[in-house]
C-alpha cells in the first residue's frame, strides 16, 4: 500500500486501523487529524511517513499504536499533538523521527512507550512536551536525540526510563 496526499488530510470520529505490509506515506499539504474517542493504529510492516507542511492531531480519548516493523517519520512544517486519555506506543523494528519545524505534545493521562531496535529522534526548531500522568519509557538499543532550538519538557506524575 502506497498514499499520497495533496491538500492535507482531515480525520473526524473514532479510529481504528490496521495494515500488513509496509505503508510509505506521503502528504503534501499538512495533516489534522481529530478524533472524538479511542484511536488504534497496529501496522504489520515497516511504516515511512513524509509530511510537507504541519501536522496536528487531537484525540479525545486513549492512544494506542503498535509497529512491528519500523518507523519513519519526517515532517516539514511542525508537529502539534494533543491527546486527553493516555498513550501507549510499541514499535518493533526501531523508531526515526526528523521535524523541521518544531514539536508540541500535550497528553492527559499515562504514556508508554516501548521501542525495540533503537531511537533516533532530529528536531530543527523548539521542543514542549506537557505530560498529566505517570511516564513510562523502555528502549531496547542505541537512543540519539538531537534538538536545535529551545526544549520544555513537564511531567506532572512518575517517570520511567530504561534503557537497555
């Protein structure tokens, strides 16, 4: 499976979705995606995303993604997420994320995220997090992060981090 998208890409209801096989995705146009309840994205296959212009997600509800295979991930243009009822993210297979732009994330509730096979995360603009809720982060290989710009990170609860 293969899409591209020009004109941006807007989500509205609750969301479930699952793939088997590798999806590259490619939006020209920025992404805003909200959802009124839980969201659920499993995905069997590597997935590579490419994002020209913002991207925006609000879900009113839970977050639960699980990759077996791999993520890419590059957007031009900022990252805005804000999410009122938890995370939890698993991906097999390792995790890139490159945004130009600048990254704000907003969860109420706990996040977990495990990720085996690495990290490596590239920011080019500032970086806010905001978290009301317990944090929990296992890596399972080489983590790398690198930011230029300002970073604010909030945590309003326990936080966890391993790495193996």
């Amino acid at each position: 499976m293969s899409v591209t998208l020009r004109g941006g890409v807007s989500v509205s209801g609750k969301v479930s979705v699952t793939v088997r096989g590798g999806v590259p995705v490619t939006v020209r146009g920025g992404v805003s995606v909200t959802v009124r309840g839980a969201m659920s994205v499993t995905v069997r296959g590597a997935v590579s995303v490419t994002v020209r212009g913002a991207v925006s997600v609000t879900v009113r509800g839970g977050v639960s993604v699980t990759v077996r295979g791999g993520v890419s991930v590059t957007v031009r243009g900022g990252v805005s997420v804000t999410v009122r009822d938890g995370v939890s993210v698993t991906v097999r297979g390792g995790v890139s994320v490159t945004v130009r732009g600048g990254v704000s994330v907003t969860v109420r509730g706990a996040v977990s995220v495990t990720v085996r096979g690495g990290v490596s995360v590239t920011v080019r603009g500032g970086v806010s997090v905001t978290v009301r809720g317990a944090v929990s982060v296992t890596v399972r290989g080489a983590v790398s992060v690198t930011v230029r710009g300002a970073v604010s990170v909030t945590v309003r609860g326990a936080v966890s981090v391993t790495v193996i």
